[in-house]
C-alpha cells in the first residue's frame, strides 16, 4: 500500500515522503522508523541511515510516477478550481450538481469522503495524493469532472502542483487568514496563482475590484459576471424572495429568465459563477443547465433554513469574516421583523479580524456572542475583543456555551423572526484546550424543535 502520511502507515505500507526542510524530513521519517513497516522512499535532503529507507536522486519524477499509478490517466479528467474568501464552497457546489456527466465535488463540506483513503485530517483543499487515490478507487472510476474548492494555504503550499485546471472561477476577496498571510496583498498573490498560464486554461470572475485586478494580471482567456452590458454573462434584472429569485441575464447576445430555488446572500452571484465555468468551459449547453438549475440546493451549514412556529426561521451559515457576517444581516433584514444573531470568533486565528466582526453585527436588533472553536485560548478574552466593535446600547449577550446560547436565541424569536446562527455552519465538533467535543449547530436547533413540537 503506498502512503503520503506518517499517520497511514500499516505492515505493508511504502511511504513516500519528502519536505525542503532537512530537519522536519528527519523528524517525519524517525516518527515512521518507529512504527512498522515497509518501506520508506524519500530524496537525499534525508540524513537518516535504515534499510528501510531509499533514498532516490529525482524524488519529484518517482513521486508523479506514483500519482499516475494512483489514478491512471488522471491528466485526461476535467478538473475546475473555485477560490475566493466567501462562496467558495458555495459555488462549487451548485457546479457539481450542474454538470449532467459523473462529477465529484471536493471542499470544505465533504470531509466524510476521504475517510476511506487517509487517516489526515480534513483541510479544504486536500493535498492531490489524497485527491487522486480518491478518483483511483473502483467506485469513482467512471468520473470524468472534478471540481475543487481550492484555498489560499493550498495555492501558498503547492499542495495540488501538477494539476492542470479546465476553467477555474474567483468569487471575491475581503480580510481572511491574516494570522497565516499577514497582510491582503499576500492573501490575494496566493489566489493569483491559480490563475496563471499552466494552472488553469481559463479564468471566469465576479466583477469587482478584486477580480478585475486577477483580469489585469492574467494572460489566460477571462470571462466576467456582473450587471453591465461589457460582461460576458450580464445581470439585467434580479428579484430575490425567503426562498427563491428570479433571474433575467444576458449571454453571448442571448436572453435567459429562471427561477432558481435558493437563497442566501451573493447566492444569485455564486448560482451564476457555477453556471458560467460550466457554460465557458464548453462542457455543457445552456438548456441542460439551465435544467438542472431548477432543482438546485445548498450545501449543508450554507444559509441552511429551518422552520419554526409563527412563521420564524433559523438559519444557520458558515459566515465567519466581517464582510460575509454583514451581507448575511443585511440580506434578512428587510425579509424578517427581527434578526437575532448568535456567533463568536475561532481561537489561535486571525485576531485583527475580531473587532471588525463586532462591528458587522450592529445592524442586527439582538446579539449572543458565544464560543466558535476557542481552541486553546482564554474564551472570556476572544467576547471581550469582539464586543469592542459592538455599539454600547445594542441589546448583546455573552453566553459561550454554545447550545445554550442557541437554545436563549430560539426561546426569542416572535413572529416572523429570524435566527442566525453563524460561524461553524457544516462543522460537527467544537475544539476546546484539551478536548474536542462533537456539536453541530443543526442538531442542537432540530432537538430543540422536535421537544418543542
């Protein structure tokens, strides 16, 4: 069995393991030298002397002849990259469930599917090994359309170097990951990698000053959305309900009206993403897709509604950077009598950003500050440097059990209210100091609703 991870070894496992830093390979491969098995395959950047151990003079040339053999003829599969800080997952979602031909969607959400081929722990963009043994088991053998959901730290780390994109699309760019980037201009040269010449074929964007920055600087064919006759896909009239909008667009000369079966804030902005990369990368006609929007769903944890008495709903979304928390409020504030809104801020994380998601719930009529992932720093200090940003006479709570906190916001709402309950959206556990304990927020919420029913 060939591996890429210290934590995959078994008796029979070949490890294939390499890193620039010769100190963190000695580390890695003692930390394997300990536990049994076969062999370990690495570059001469290794100092370490074992039987086990050879040590190979082009490691990069061994290692694609073992991505080859993971997923033969993996290279001739259509792969599509998604990026951008909000509506990522969002996008690629809806992209999946577009495309007509066997397709396979990996992102934030889908952490359960790569249970079967490694023990590592879920990231956004996981690394292409872990990808391509995926593709490789009998059960995906007949998919031909991968689509990625591709992260800054991803693009940053090389972690899917050799893989060539078909078409890739960019949603936006607002504070994000500042603990890992430091500053947006880094932040947005990690998403500008994506789009370079042997990366991806062609760029399709939102219209902004982000994505017309990437347009500036890309050679690659682009194609844009937004609500001017000079975009490739042109928004000529939108009219969004709770549930549902009606779209009237513009496309290469020809007019398109749909209802589409969604809600969400940017929601129309992802749909029209997902539907343009798979229009401009050829593999689909606009009927088929257009089809297939009618019966569209978001992803779990993404403006997922659920609906209680007196014509109240509670929303739970992923919404965790100031601006994705502001367009969330601003979305249901007009559609609702009273917004309620319940969030906190992940420990050992961006700190800067904080204060500024203070300051994005003040439109809100009630707000709960409670634990996100405090991870291992003091939850009392992560409120208080939220409730910087929070107006003094804003009716705001600090409740950092996290069910409890949802349980009081529940026990508010009357009457055409709404619910938000942001941050952590899919996720299924809750990181403390020294535990991790498994929550989810949409379980909290249907208990609540069943023993109140």
């Amino acid at each position: 069995q060939i591996i890429n991870s210290t934590l995959d070894i078994t008796d029979n496992s070949v490890l294939f393991i390499n890193h620039e830093s010769k100190e963190k390979l000695d580390k890695l491969i003692s930390e394997a030298l300990e536990k049994n098995l076969q062999k370990i395959v690495t570059s001469e950047n290794c100092s370490i002397s074992n039987e086990k151990i050879i040590k190979v003079k082009k490691y990069e040339e061994r290692y694609n002849d073992v991505l080859r053999k993971l997923c033969p003829g993996y290279q001739k599969k259509d792969f599509y990259g998604v990026t951008g800080t909000n509506g990522k997952t969002t996008t690629g979602f809806y992209l999946n469930q577009l495309i007509s031909e066997p397709s396979l969607f990996v992102g934030t959400t889908e952490e359960d599917i790569f249970k079967k081929v490694t023990n590592e722990e879920h990231l956004t963009t996981p690394k292409l090994f872990n990808i391509l043994k995926l593709l490789g088991l009998n059960e995906n053998k007949d998919i031909n359309n991968v689509i990625i959901e591709v992260s800054s730290h991803a693009l940053d780390q090389e972690r899917l170097k050799g893989l060539k994109f078909k078409i890739s699309g960019f949603t936006n760019l607002s504070q994000d990951h500042f603990d890992y980037h430091k500053s947006i201009e880094n932040y947005f040269n990690s998403k500008l990698k994506l789009f370079s010449n042997n990366v991806s074929e062609k760029l399709v964007y939102i219209d902004s000053d982000w994505g017309n920055k990437i347009n500036s600087l890309t050679k690659i064919p682009s194609f844009s959305i937004g609500k001017s006759k000079k975009n490739n896909l042109y928004i000529k009239k939108i009219n969004i309900d709770k549930g549902k909008y009606d779209l009237t667009f513009e496309i290469e000369g020809k007019n398109f009206e749909i209802t589409v079966p969604l809600s969400g804030p940017e929601s129309h902005l992802n749909y029209l993403l997902a539907l343009s990369m798979a229009y401009f990368s050829e593999i689909s006609n606009l009927e088929k897709i257009l089809e297939a929007s009618t019966s569209l769903k978001n992803p779990r944890g993404r403006f997922e509604i659920i609906k209680y008495k007196n014509n109240n709903d509670v929303i739970i979304d992923f919404a965790h950077t100031p601006e994705s928390i502001t367009q969330v409020i601003k979305f249901v504030k007009n559609k609702y009598r009273k917004v309620i809104v319940i969030f906190g801020a992940g420990g050992n994380r961006d700190k800067e950003k904080r204060v500024l998601m203070g300051k994005s719930v003040n439109q809100a009529d009630k707000v709960i500050i409670t634990n996100d992932n405090p991870r291992n720093e003091n939850e009392e200090d992560i409120a208080k440097e939220i409730l910087k940003g929070i107006k003094l006479n804003k009716e705001t709570k600090v409740i950092l059990d996290r069910k409890e906190a949802i349980l009081e916001g529940i026990n508010n709402l009357d009457k055409d209210s709404v619910l938000l309950i942001l941050g952590k959206g899919h996720e299924k556990i809750q990181e403390f100091k020294n535990s991790t304990i498994k929550f989810s927020d949409q379980d909290v919420v249907n208990q609540y609703i069943r023993e109140d029913s």
